[in-house]
C-alpha cells in the first residue's frame, strides 16, 4: 500500500485562518495561480476545479500568488 506525505508548505502571511506555528500552512490543499489571474475568484473548497483549468507558465516564483489565502477571522481581505 502506497502512503503519500503532504508536503511542508510554508507561508509567512501570519493573518491567513491557515497559518501555524513554524510558518506552516495547514490548509488541506493549496491554490497557486500565475500574478496574471490575481483577481480570480477560487475557492479553496472547490480547488479540485482548479485542475480544469489548462496550466500557464510562470517565469520566476515572483509573478505568483496563493489563491488559498483567508483572512483570519475578523479581519479583512
């Protein structure tokens, strides 16, 4: 039997619902988009969607962004 380990992801944005201690990310799976779709609108429930998409290349890590982000409680977007 086969068992696959999540990676680590780590995240230094300390008011996302998902940070932890460490800069970990806990979110159950990870929304990464090129900068070029910076206003799109996933949803972290529905990321299996995001697959649906045809992938685009980025160039250097620096023109992307997380999709998975959210506010923690209380605070704004």
């Amino acid at each position: 039997m086969m068992t696959t380990t999540k990676p680590v992801v780590k995240c230094s944005v300390a008011n996302c619902s998902y940070w932890a201690a460490g800069n970990k990310c806990q979110a159950q799976s990870i929304i990464i988009d090129v900068d070029a779709n910076a206003q799109a609108q996933y949803d972290a429930e529905f990321a299996a969607d995001f697959g649906s998409k045809s992938p685009e290349s980025a160039p250097t890590s620096s023109v992307t962004c997380c999709h998975t982000f959210k506010p923690k409680a209380g605070e704004s977007k």
